[in-house]
C-alpha cells in the first residue's frame, strides 16, 4: 500500500492542491494530513476539492489549529472522500489506522490521559490488524521530531508511552515546523513528521 502523508497545511490551497496532484502522480492509495488543516478554522473552504477531483481518499485529525467542528465540517462536506481519524480507526485490507487529534500544549490542548486515552480506545477497534499505522499531530516526546529552539522537547509522554506499548509499524504526526520531513524510530517504530509538501510511505 502506498500512502501519501502531510500534515501542517494551514489552509494553503496551493499546497493542497500540490499534495492532489503528487498522490495522483505517485498512485497513492490514501492520502493522510495529520493535523492543522487550517488557521483556526480559516481556510478550510474548498481545501479538501483536489483530493476529491483526484479520486483520493483522505484521512484527517485536527491539530492544535483546528477543532474538532472543524472536522465535522468537513465530514459532512466530503462525506465521500473522508476518513475521520480523530479518536476513531478503520481497516484497508490489513492494515489498521487508529489516532487522535488535536495537542498536549497550545490552542485547543488534550491532558496527557486524554491523548492516551482517546488513542488507546481508537486502537481496540483495530487491534487484530495484521500492520497497524497511528496517526497523531503532536510528535512522541523526547525523539528528532519533537525539538524546538534551544533543544526544547515540546512532544508528548502519551504519544511515546502508546507508540512503546503498541508498536505500530508506522507513527505519522506533524506540529513541530523546525523538523518536517524528518523520522526517527521507537523500538521497530518508523516515526515520520509529514510537513506539508508531503511524504511517500509504502506498508
């Protein structure tokens, strides 16, 4: 299976609509943007259309930039091209996918036993998959993905206590800017920071 993930649009129509065209290019079977699809719920207006005109199917989670009626928003809009992964999962083949949205600091902020919680519970749906992916905005803490200025960890204790007890064969988030694009590993754990141009993972 070949998935295109992203994560940190923030409304750019422009990057949405590269993202599109790149899954159609690549032959992506889905499309996965983790988190801060817009700026506080601006520019969520047509941003999913290039996926839908491309064929593709989308999973989405809300980041610490959107809400969570933000994502219903779109549920009912793209009913037909979205896959809601916030505190839910779903199976393609098998291949499970389970997360949560939203973030450990910030706008719209989950505790720590929120986050574990709500992920703990989306993966029980799931768990007698073959291969599992989660999907989360905030990077597992104390990892490359989650360094600021001034080496900083801003990640979260969940998301690293759930990816350790779970053992997913992929972790896709985003959240941290200063480290799109780059992965580290947790156990046999690849953890990926999609970044808004997107990256190419194959299961």
């Amino acid at each position: 299976m070949k998935i295109l993930a992203a994560s940190d649009i923030h409304g750019d129509l422009y990057a949405a609509d590269a993202l599109a065209k790149k899954a159609k290019r690549e032959k992506a079977d889905l499309v996965i943007l983790a988190g801060d699809l817009s700026i506080f719920g601006n520019g969520l207006e047509g941003l999913l259309k290039p996926f839908k005109d491309a064929g593709k199917k989308v999973a989405i989670i809300p980041g610490n930039h959107d809400s969570e009626a933000d994502i219903f928003m779109l549920k009912r809009r793209y009913s037909d091209t979205i896959y809601d992964l916030h505190n839910y999962s779903f199976k393609i083949g098998d291949i499970g996918f389970f997360g949560c949205g939203l973030a450990n600091i910030g706008p719209n902020e989950l505790s720590e036993d929120e986050i574990r919680d709500r992920i703990k519970a989306s993966y029980n749906y799931i768990k007698g998959a073959k291969k599992k992916i989660m999907v989360v905005h905030v990077p597992p803490y104390n990892t490359k993905l989650d360094t600021i200025r001034k080496n900083m960890k801003i990640g979260s204790t969940s998301v690293r206590d759930m990816i350790e007890k779970i053992k997913p064969e992929i972790c896709i988030c985003g959240h941290v800017h200063e480290t799109f694009s780059l992965e580290d590993k947790l156990g046999n754990t690849r953890v990926i920071n999609a970044g808004p141009k997107g990256k190419i993972i194959e299961i």
